[in-house]
C-alpha cells in the first residue's frame, strides 16, 4: 500500500504541537491518504526540556525547589504525551538522524509540517524537517511555518539548497509565502493550522473530561500577570472557579487550582466542558473557536506578540476579544458563530484541494 509520512513536531512537550499532527493525520485519512506520522527522535527537541536541578549561590533553597517542580512536571507531561501517541497516533517504526534515510524507501512521499518545523532556531534547525533524506519527488509540505518574517542573512543558502526540490509548497503564514517567492521565485499556498481542518464534531470524538463542575479555564504558554487578573475578575463577577494550566508552574497564583500535565485529548475536553477560557496561546484560540466557547485572548506577553492568534481571529471576523492594558473584554460579546464556520469551511476546502495534488503523486 502507498502511504505518505508526516515529519513534524510529534514528540514535543506542547499540546498544540500533538493536536496539530493528530489533526492532520486524520484529515489526510478523511480525504483517502493513507498515512502514518514519521516516529523521528529530534535529539536537540528530546532534551531541551531536561534540566538539571540548579543550586546558584543565590536563593539556592528557591532554586533547588523550582527546578525539583519543573522535573515532576516534565516528567508527568512525557508520560501523558508518550500515553497520547500511543493511543491516537498511527506511527511508522522509530528514527533517528542515523537510520533516517531508510524511510525515503518505506513510503511514497512526506509532508513536512505542520508547526515551526521551518524555523531558523527551533529544534536546532534540524534538516530532517525540511526533508533532506527524502528524494526531491517526495517532497511536500502542509502549513509549515518559518516563524519569522526575514531569514538571518547567514543561513539564506542553507533555506534555499534544502527548500529547492520541494514538489508543493503549503505554509501556514504570509511571511512564510514572501520568504518562498524571494529565495526560490516559487509560488506557496497558505493553509490553516490543522487543527482547524477537523470540525466540532470531530473533536468531540476525543475529547476527554476533567472536571466535574462548571470553571473557568486559564492557559497560558507564558505567565501574565494581566491575563491572571483577568480571569480573576471574571471569577469574581460570574463565582466560577478558576482551573489554571500552566507550562510551568513555578510561580504560586493565589484563587485559583493548578492542574497537573494533561493527555492532549483532556487538553481538548478542558476547554470544550469550559463556560469560559482565558489564554495568551494560539491553540488555546483555535479550540475556543472551534468548540464556540466564551473567551478572552492576550496577544501581548513577556517575549513578544501572538501574532497567529490575532491574524486568526482578524481573518474569522471575531473582533473585541483581546486583553490589552486599556481593555478588559466581554466575554459574553456576541459572535457570528455562522460566518465563522463559513469561512472555516472554505478554508478546509482550499487546504482538501491541495491535498488532492499530493493524493494524485502517492
């Protein structure tokens, strides 16, 4: 049987990064490409996110304690997203940098993305992400993101050697389409993160419960102070608790419950069982939108601008949900919910049209 592989950011330690490669797999399976995600061991990604336990000569009883909290939660999230793949990812065999090469002779083509997969600094710029193993015909990208707007002018020739021989180009933003042109004087197409390619119905198929009570819920990929106030305040004004989820919980918020790590299906669950959610992250946004829930998006924090999710919201229409210095939102506002799923579902259409020139190659 002809199968395509996805290379993408699988094994990361980020919800999103999970549920976009579950959400592309099953749109590939949906419209007749039969798939499995490439089991890739990123050596740079596996260990980013171990640290070792710091004891400065400074606060060393604070030190010794955050970083004893960061390695449980570390160690809860690999379990979890380890139980997540197993479950609801259909993998190829395990590789590495040293067997990769065997897969260019195992499957038919690879799509490379979606995520960062692109970025001039993520995961070390590893070239297996940009399909260096595979023969040019097999190349193919869906949604792949270079995550900046201009290339560092020392690694031009790099871009333009490893992108050259790709058969398609998808990319998840403008920039990325401006970089393609500019270097290669090829044309890309612009597609939707794919977990906005799966509808409602068909994230209700594994979303997952985890609290029993009406809550509000707040997640964030960076701790905001005003993001926290936030949502306390509508806590305050609607008495709904505050379940807070957090990448790492080293700093103590009073008035609100920690959650520990979920599976990436609990993660969905959260915010679909939500009356309200609170959050500075992208996917955090997406699955507000796609399970049509109250809420409230910061898109300026500590280490620069959520640019994908206010882009986002501009392109669906939804306006005045952005926490700023000078605007706490209503997140009782009205939204169109019907001319959002039209767009939706002419942007699916338009990602299922580009499909059909990978299904026509496999």
């Amino acid at each position: 049987m002809k199968k395509a592989g996805i290379v993408t950011f699988h094994q990361a330690l980020s919800y999103g990064a999970k549920l976009q490669a579950y959400a592309l797999q099953q749109f590939l399976q949906y419209n007749g490409i039969e798939n499995d995600i490439i089991d890739y061991t990123c050596h740079y990604m596996y260990t980013r996110n171990i640290r070792p336990i710091r004891v400065g000569t400074q606060h060393k009883l604070k030190s010794f304690v955050r970083s004893l909290i960061t390695m449980r939660q570390t160690g809860i999230d690999r379990r979890k997203s380890v139980a997540f793949r197993k479950q609801y990812m259909q993998l190829s065999r395990p590789f590495n940098a040293e067997n990769i090469s065997e897969a260019a002779d195992e499957y038919s083509l690879f799509i490379a993305g979606s995520d960062q997969v692109w970025s001039p600094i993520c995961v070390g710029f590893d070239p297996v992400y940009f399909l260096n193993f595979a023969k040019p015909e097999q190349k193919y990208s869906y949604a792949a993101s270079i995550a900046v707007k201009e290339l560092p002018a020392d690694k031009k020739e790099a871009y333009k050697n490893l992108l050259t021989d790709f058969q398609e180009f998808s990319v998840r933003e403008q920039s990325g389409a401006n970089i393609i042109k500019n270097l290669l004087g090829r044309d890309a197409e612009i597609n939707i993160d794919p977990t906005l390619l799966l509808t409602e119905e068909q994230w209700n198929e594994i979303a997952k419960p985890v609290i029993n009570e009406p809550y509000i819920f707040l997640f964030n990929v960076r701790k905001s102070i005003k993001l926290i106030d936030y949502a306390k305040q509508l806590s305050k004004k609607t008495g709904l608790k505050i379940y807070y989820l957090q990448k790492e919980r080293i700093h103590k918020v009073k008035g609100v419950t920690y959650l520990d790590p979920v599976m990436a299906n609990e993660f969905v669950g959260l915010i679909k069982n939500a009356e309200y959610v609170c959050t500075n992250s992208f996917h955090g946004t997406a699955f507000s939108v796609i399970f049509k829930k109250k809420f409230a998006v910061e898109y300026q924090h500590i280490g620069g601008r959520n640019i994908r999710s206010e882009e986002l919201l501009n392109q669906l229409g939804i306006k005045n949900h952005e926490i700023t210095n000078d605007f706490y939102p209503n997140p009782d506002e009205k939204v169109d919910w019907d001319n959002v799923e039209k767009i939706l579902s002419v942007e699916r259409k338009k990602s299922q049209n580009y499909l059909e020139k990978i299904k026509e190659n496999l």
